[in-house]
C-alpha cells in the first residue's frame, strides 16, 4: 500500500506457500513421468527434465535476488557461479563413466586421453566421490565469491562498476574453459554422463527422484534465503541497499555485510548448477556467456525483484515463455524477451509479484483503515 | 590536562584540490560539553565533522577522542568508540520501519554473522520503547520510515543517535526546514540529551542557539575566529564583520 513498504515481499507465509508449491508440482510430475506410458496423465522424460532445468533455473534467479533485490549489487555474471557448480558435478559425472568410455580409460575423462595426458590434473583428485563433489559444488563458487567480493567491496566498487566486473568475471572464465589447457573438455565441456551415485541417469526413477531432489533444494534454498532478509541482517541489507554510508556511522562495515549475502547467493547459485547438469546432462563453456547472466536478471525483474517468491515464479514463467516461444518462432524469441524487460520496466517496476499484491490489496482510499490494517498484518 | 578532554582536535589542516577546507583548526571540548557551532557557508564545519568522525582524514594535525587517536581509525571503528553524527539532511532507512531504523542504531551486535542471528531481546524492545517514547514516534512504529515527515525522521534520526549511546553526538543544522515550535521542541530535546552526553552542534540559526544558552564556537575559512558565550562572541568586532561586513 505505501510505495517504501517491504514488509509484503518478504512475507513468510508467501514464501512458505512458494516452497510448498515447487515441492508439490515437482513430486506430482515426478510420479506422473512413472506412470506406463498409455496412462493419460503420464509425463514423458522430456517434460521432466525441462521441468529440472526450469527449477536448477530459479535456484539461479533466487540467487540473483538475494544480492540484486536485498542488497542493491546488480550482478551481471551470477551464471558463472552456476556454471562452476556446473562443473564441479560434472567432474563426478565424469567419473562415474568409468571404463566405459570411447576410450575405456578406467580413470580418464576420453577428453583427456584425447589430449595424450597421463594421469589426471591435481584438481580432479577426489572427484570420483560424489560427497566431495557436492562440497565443491558449494566451496567453489563460494570461494570464488569470496575472493572477487572481498576485493570489490573492499575498494568501494559499486553501482555500474561492479556490474561490469561481474560481466567481465564471467566472460573471462569463458575464455578459460574454452582452453582445452585446462583440464575441463575445452568447447565440449563434460558430457556422455552415464550414472549417478550408481544409478542409471537416462532410467525414468532416477529422473523424478532427481527432480523431487532439486524441488527440495529449491524450497529448502527459498526457506534460508528468506530467513536471511528476515533476520536483523535482512534490515542491515535493506540498509546498506539504500544508504550504504549511512550504515558506517552506525559502525557496521557494509562491505562485509555485502561479502556475506554474496557469497550465500553464490553458493545457491552453485547449487542450481550443479542440479542443471545432472538432468540436461552436458556443461560447457557457453553457460558462462554474459548473455545468461542478463537473461536470469530478466527473470528476477519480471517475478519481482526483492521478492524472492518473485524470483522463481520469474524464471520459471520465463523460461516456459522461452520454450513455448523458441518451438513456434525460434528467431524471434530475442526479441520477445527484450520487449518483455521493456514492458516489465515501463508498465510492472515490481514485477509479477507487485501485480499480484496491487489485485489482492486495492488502492487505499478504497478499503476502511481497519480492514487496511489487518491485510497488512496477513500480507 | 589533555586527559581530561573528552575531544582534542589540535591544528588540523585539511586541502581539497588546493582549496584550505581547514587551516590549523583546534577545538577542546569537556566530558559533558555541548558546544554549538557557527559560522558562515564554507567555513569548514561539514569537513571538521567529517575529520572527527572518519570521513576525512586530515593532512597534518591530532584528533584525540578519550585520548585514543581517531585519525588512524575509520568510520565504523569511530562510531563504535562511541561518536554518533546526525546529518544536516536526515538520512534514515526508508524502506524499513520505524522501529527497524531503532532496532539496527542500538548499540550492540555489529559483525555480520551475529547480527544474522540476533534475536529482538527484552532489553532490546524495552530500549526502543523508550527510543519511541523520546521521539514521539509510538503511533507510528511500524510504519515505514521512508513516509514519515521531514521533522518526524529528524527526529527519528535523533532517536537512531540516541540508540547508538554515544560519548559525543556530532548535530549537523539540526532545525533546518523546521518550524518555530519544532526548533525550540529540538532545542529542549538537545538540552535533555546533553544532560547525560556531550554534543556538538553545527547550526545556522541563531535563535536556536540562544535557546540551547551554551558556549559557541565561531568558525571562519577553516580556523577558530572566537569562542566564548553567545553574548561575547556576538560582540566581537571579527565576528560583526565576517557576518555583516564586506
């Protein structure tokens, strides 16, 4: 109702009902895509694992949220953190092809063999554990983040600045997983995966338990990110969002402030990679392109920023858009999603969310103060 | 003696490009002092505020505060010594709550990871309760800073310096844009602080520093032109002719 209110964007009830939501549609085309195959309600393997993507996707706008909404950093490179979650579950997928490669290595990736290398880099060791895997799928991206942010907010970096460096962070590691150099299958990325944690990865059980896995990891992502902004240091956040020096004569440090929220989001963001990987079953070099990066700040504006309910709802209406759009009209589909930031700009500054908050509250004068009061309680 | 200042500031220069902001600036001031500032545009106040709370650092010159040397410190560190500053155009956080503004003030939890997990103790409430009730803000408690009145997030400023429980609370033109009745409220309100910490206030009108009776402080191209007692400094041939002459 008034234009500064945060309070309903970071409603708990909202969040918990988004959670409940991802987790009931992931589990009930879980088992619809278990159902034989004349069944009229059964969902096919391609249905599920865009659905996997749509999900690993909004991990990735959630992140994005996180430190763009609450925290006025607008990352334009979040897609690296994703992808070197990417990567880092690709490394095990890699190894659990074993012996049964083109090459029938044991212990080498076929891309390395095709390099004529002989053992594997330092930073493979342990992959073939998946427990190490999922630590890497978190640590990488969070040290990472530790590092560029600690630097940047360090110096004071802020505003458009840091954005391009974000841009410029992520186009760099581009390049340098295009190097077959580096250990990482160049062009190809890793791909060919065969199993996961013993199970067949093309088999359909396998296929919904990873969906179901990635719709509690989205819900339990959204519960902790919502616990962050409501928590006091959610304030903090919202403060050095919006006035950033004035929290230093308070005695805060907004740059470690920053540092905080920006590793947890890079983290999240790591997680939704890794997720991605296991059901599209490739990761190369492209999803490091700056255009990802933009795409997911697309989503987050057209949800709601600030929101974080805003922020899956985007993606995953964006990217359904995306899909439906690309099989009808492929060439065109850029030039739908520019108009559509356009529109969202011009005509929804909140984004879905603030639509949905504007038709469940009407405008002031129309409701009795009383009846204002308690809606705004609930909301 | 020194020791006995609560702040020492003792020729202190500062240049920006060239321009003298502050030229061989000292200031004493006494456990429990309130001290009004005065002193026509570009006198320096803004930039001796910014030295003395770590927004600027000072080309030569001490800064002491309870002795310790503030010019090595930056601005968190300065405000966790326990100096509070209330800007000239009232800066409090407008998308949050009255309350929340208070709640992030209080002196406390400041590393990141304590504040995520602090929880909204008793003593807290009762500490903003109280803020609440100085301010004059209870009505509006809940609502968001960001729609409140000029006068009310001066005010609420003031209450967000009161949480911090500072030593010394630095006032930048605290009644400006305020009506007559809001300036004498603010004058009573400064006077009801001062009884329990020492402020320094930078102000322009002079009804308002009648009103607060302490000893001023007139400042002129970045150096000291005269302290003493309103009434004195007021009739010092100097100060006569940097307000009224040329």
């Amino acid at each position: 109702m008034n234009p500064f209110s945060t309070r309903a964007p970071r409603s708990l009830r909202g969040v918990i009902w988004m959670a409940a939501a991802v987790v009931a549609a992931a589990g009930g085309l879980a088992a619809a895509s278990l159902l034989p195959e004349g069944n009229p309600l059964h969902a096919s393997v391609f249905v599920v694992s865009l659905a996997g993507k749509y999900l690993s996707y909004a991990m990735l706008a959630l992140a994005v949220d996180l430190v763009w909404g609450f925290a006025g950093i607008l990352t334009l490179g979040h897609a690296a953190f994703f992808a070197l979650g990417g990567y880092a579950m690709g490394m095990y997928l890699m190894r659990e092809i074993g012996a049964r490669g083109v090459y029938g290595n044991a212990s080498l990736p076929d891309f390395m063999i095709f390099l004529s290398w002989k053992s594997l880099p330092w930073y493979w060791w342990g992959s073939e554990h998946f427990a190490w895997a999922a630590v890497l799928v978190v640590a990488v991206p969070g040290l990472l983040a530790s590092v560029f942010g600690w630097l940047a907010f360090r110096s004071r970096v802020s505003g458009v600045y840091l954005s391009i460096i974000t841009q410029a962070l992520t186009y760099a590691l581009m390049l340098a997983f295009f190097q077959n150099g580096l250990g990482f299958g160049g062009n190809n990325g890793l791909t060919d995966f065969k199993d996961i944690l013993g199970a067949d990865l093309h088999a359909p059980l396998t296929r919904a338990v990873l969906l179901v896995a990635t719709g509690v990891l989205l819900a339990t992502s959204l519960l902790a990110a919502r616990f962050v902004v409501g928590s006091r240091f959610g304030s903090l956040l919202v403060a050095v969002r919006d006035a950033e020096s004035r929290t230093r004569f308070l005695g805060y440090r907004p740059e470690q402030a920053k540092l905080l929220v920006w590793v947890f989001s890079a983290m999240i963001a790591g997680l939704g990679g890794a997720l991605y990987v296991t059901q599209v079953g490739i990761i190369n070099p492209g999803e490091f392109a700056p255009a990802n990066s933009i795409e997911s700040v697309i989503w987050v504006a057209v949800g709601g920023r600030g929101t974080l309910c805003g922020a899956v709802l985007g993606a995953i209406l964006v990217n359904l858009g995306k899909t439906l759009f690309t099989a009808w009209l492929p060439e065109f589909w850029l030039y739908g999603l520019g108009l559509l930031f356009i529109c969202t700009t011009l005509f929804l500054p909140n984004g879905l969310m603030g639509l949905w908050r504007h038709v469940r509250k009407p405008p002031p004068e129309e409701v009795t103060p009383e009846v204002a009061d308690t809606q705004g309680d609930e909301a | 003696m020194t020791d006995d200042l609560l702040l020492d500031m003792r020729d202190v220069s500062v240049t920006f490009d060239g321009f003298r902001a502050i030229n061989n600036l000292s200031l004493a001031l006494r456990p429990g002092e309130m001290r009004a500032i005065v002193g026509p545009n570009g006198a320096g106040k803004t930039t001796m505020m910014d030295i003395i709370t770590g927004k600027t650092r000072p080309d030569t010159g001490t800064v002491r505060f309870q002795g310790r040397d503030l010019t090595r410190l930056d601005e968190p560190a300065i405000a966790r010594l326990g100096i509070g500053r209330k800007f000239q155009k009232p800066t409090v956080f407008e998308a949050l709550s009255v309350t929340e503004n208070l709640l992030l003030s209080l002196k406390g939890v400041r590393a990141p990871f304590a504040v995520l997990m602090a929880r909204r103790s008793a003593g807290e409430r009762e500490r903003i309760d109280r803020l609440l009730h100085l301010t004059r803000l209870e009505a509006v408690a809940d609502q968001p800073a960001g729609g409140m009145s000029h006068g009310q997030k001066q005010w609420l400023e003031i209450g967000m310096l009161m949480g911090q429980e500072p030593e010394l609370l630095l006032v930048d033109e605290p009644v400006a844009g305020m009506t007559d009745a809001e300036t004498m409220a603010t004058a009573d309100l400064l006077r009801e602080i001062n009884r329990t910490r020492s402020v320094v206030v930078v102000e322009h009108d002079m009804d308002f520093v009648r009103a607060l009776g302490v000893d001023v402080t007139v400042l002129h191209e970045g150096s000291v032109l005269a302290e003493g007692t309103l009434d004195a400094v007021s009739a010092d041939p100097r100060v006569i002719e940097v307000y009224l002459g040329r």
